[in-house]
C-alpha cells in the first residue's frame, strides 16, 4: 500500500508529445515553416527555459546551428542533450547520427588551421625581415645625415669663396657637381646686357683675334668660319654695319 501510494504521488514522467505541446514549442516550428531561423531559435529556446529537459527542443535546436547557422559545435551540444535525456526514444537515433556528421564537419576545420611549427616558422621569417628593414632604415639615415653635413659644410664655405672672387673682380659661383652633390666648382658668371628684343646677349668681352673682310664676305660667314656666335659677333664689333661691310675692314672676333 506504502509503494502504491508513493508511486502515485510521484509526478509521471513527461512523453515526448508533451515535449511537443509545448505553446513555444509549437511556435518554433510554425516559424521553420515560414523560414523564419532565427525567430524558431529564439522559441525553441524559451522552451528550454519553460522544460530543459525537452528533448524535442534540443534536437530542432541542433538541426537549426547545423544547417541554417553553420555552428557545428552549438548543433552538436543540442544534439547530445537530446541524446542524453531520451536515449532510447525519438529523437535519439536520429540524433546520433547528425552528431558522427557534425564530428566530421568540426576535424575538417581543425585540420585546415596551420600547424604550430608552420606557424613558428612564418613569425621567425616574419622577425629576420624586420631586423633587414631596420638595418637598412638606419643606414639610410646615416648616408642622409652624412649628405646634410656635408652640404652644410659647403654652404658655411660659400661666402668666403664668393668674396675672393669679388677681390679678384671677377663674380663666382658655387656649382654642385652633377656626379657627386658633396663635391663643388666655381662657375664665372659672364654679366648679360638687355638688347632691343628684350633679350639678353653676353657682354662683349676683350679679344685680341681679328680678321680682314674679303670681298664677297658677310659677318655670318665670318662668324661660321671662325665657330663664333653671330649675335656675339655683331656684338664685338658695334659701329659695323653687317648690311654695308666694305672688303678691308677689320673684325673684332670674340672668344669661341
């Protein structure tokens, strides 16, 4: 009498179709339906919270992270509990066989990460080429601090230079070398006069070479036999008349 009476206080166990009658149970698969994945979910779960021991929800839980949300390791754990709460009932069978399929599914993702020596081998690659990069940056900065020094070098002996040309009467320059920016010469700047076009011709500058005009002659046969700048020529001699030389005049003939 005892046992019978303790048996029937006992609450009866809860089936599967309970399982199943479950109102957000019922509203997860009525969103499975209409395609709605994440709101099924979002039921599915609430009727975990109402019964976790609703088998029926973890197994459309793990159906739902496998196919729909690509998480095998979530379908996997609801998988299990569905297995674990109803071992020999619906939906065990079907369960231990999407486990074996999400198994397979998570070995294949592990085997596609790097091993640990490839992945030390790339950061050790990665640190060699970071030294060569620093090595090269810090002899480049050096070369550079070295050309500075050396233009400022070049640049505090400049105006002594410039002021020895001036005692000489002459106006210098300092010129870079084309070659080498380290390494100077002096240039002679030849003053330049303004001429009626509005371009400049060099000054005319003192020659002792001559030439006698021969019949026939005019001033840039001259100045082609002789390899001299017509305008320089012209220049050379101001009170000649290119137009109206006579034979027997003499030409100032300026440098080459």
């Amino acid at each position: 009498m005892l046992g019978l009476i303790l048996v029937g206080c006992l609450p009866s166990a809860e089936t599967q179709t309970d399982e199943q009658k479950d109102p957000f149970y019922l509203t997860g698969k009525t969103r499975v339906n209409d395609r709605d994945y994440r709101g099924a979910i979002e039921s599915f779960e609430k009727a975990l919270e109402n019964n976790p021991r609703n088998a029926a929800a973890h197994f459309e839980l793990g159906l739902l992270y496998e196919q729909q949300e690509n998480d095998c390791a979530a379908a996997l754990y609801h998988y299990e509990r569905a297995v674990k709460l109803r071992p020999n009932d619906h939906p065990a069978e079907n369960a231990r066989q999407r486990i074996e399929g999400c198994k397979r599914e998570l070995a294949k993702s592990v085997a596609q990460l790097p091993s640990m020596e490839k992945m030390q081998a790339e950061l050790d690659r990665l640190k060699a080429e970071n030294i060569q990069m620093r090595q090269l940056v810090n002899s480049w900065s050096n070369y550079a601090q070295t050309v500075v020094r050396a233009a400022n070098d070049v640049m505090s002996r400049a105006p002594a230079t410039g002021q020895l040309a001036a005692n000489t009467g002459t106006p210098t320059g300092v010129v870079a070398d084309a070659v080498d920016p380290v390494v100077t010469r002096t240039e002679t700047i030849v003053p330049r006069s303004p001429t009626s076009s509005g371009r400049s011709v060099p000054t005319p500058v003192a020659s002792n070479r001559t030439h006698k005009v021969a019949p026939g002659e005019t001033m840039g046969l001259i100045a082609k036999r002789y390899g001299v700048n017509l305008r320089a020529l012209q220049a050379a001699n101001p009170s000649v008349d290119a137009r109206r030389m006579r034979a027997g005049q003499t030409l100032v003939l300026p440098p080459p």
